[in-house]
C-alpha cells in the first residue's frame, strides 16, 4: 500500500516505509517460532496478514503494522488427529473485509489437498468456496493468492 512495503526476510517480518529516508524495521519475529511467512498488507494499512507455522502445522494471523496486537485468525477443531490441517498463502480482498486462503481441511486428498477458503477480517465466517478447483501446495516454493481487481 501507499504506506510502504512488508515482506519476509530471515529476519522476520519486515517493514519499509515509503518514504524517501526509510528504514527497515521489524514486524515480527519469534525464535521459537521463526517461520512467519507470506505476509500481505491490507489496502488501508490496517493490518498485515501472515501465516506462522505452529509445531506440525500452519495458521493464519494479523498483528498491526506497530507490531502490536498479533492474533490467530485459524486454529484447528480439535488436536485429536494424527495430523493437523494448515490454513496458508493468505490475501486481503480489494476491499479489506474479507481474506482468501488455502486450507487442507476437510480436503478430498485424491482431488488434491488444498481448496480456497474465505473469512472475514476477523477470522469469523471460514467457509470454502464452491468451486471445482483443488490446489497441490508445497512448502518449498513461493505460492501466494492475489485478488484480481
């Protein structure tokens, strides 16, 4: 946004300015938890939205771009399976009221493990979207949603 920039680094989450004598400045960073990944500003600089891998799995977060007031948009039903779902690759809509992501819960493996989700900003109403498309997501490579105009 107009704002400036946030990406990830080794560092963390990183924050530019847009201005001229900007400095980099740290988002967000755990050592017990190092892989925050994927980050998108919403349009009106409100929040940024991430994924963060916790344990076996990955979730879906927002923290303010202070670095304040880091929350979990996605967490898992129940812990009593063999293997937790992860919720990745998060967008803001154009709009900033709704995120689209890739889940594999409840996902028909032999169609493929990934389908888009929708919620709202503030992680309420999680609901896949009722399209004939199944994603392969692998965690070695870049793969990120964009929202077309």
């Amino acid at each position: 946004n107009q704002a400036g920039i946030v990406y990830q680094s080794d560092a963390g989450l990183q924050i530019t300015s847009a201005a001229p004598d900007a400095t980099n400045r740290l988002l967000a960073f755990d050592y017990l938890k190092p892989f925050y990944r994927d980050p998108d500003w919403q349009p009106d600089g409100g929040q940024v939205v991430f994924q963060s891998q916790e344990g076996s799995h990955w979730e879906i977060f927002v923290i303010n771009p202070d670095g304040t007031g880091m929350t979990a948009l996605t967490r898992p039903a129940t812990a009593l399976v063999d293997v937790l779902p992860s919720n990745v690759a998060p967008a803001w809509s154009p709009d900033g009221a709704t995120i689209a992501f890739l889940s594999n819960r409840d996902a028909d493996h032999e169609a493929g493990a990934w389908r888009l989700w929708v919620m709202r900003a503030d992680g309420s109403d999680q609901r896949p979207l009722d399209i004939p498309v199944n994603f392969d997501y692998t965690f070695a490579s870049e793969q990120i949603l964009d929202w077309g105009p």
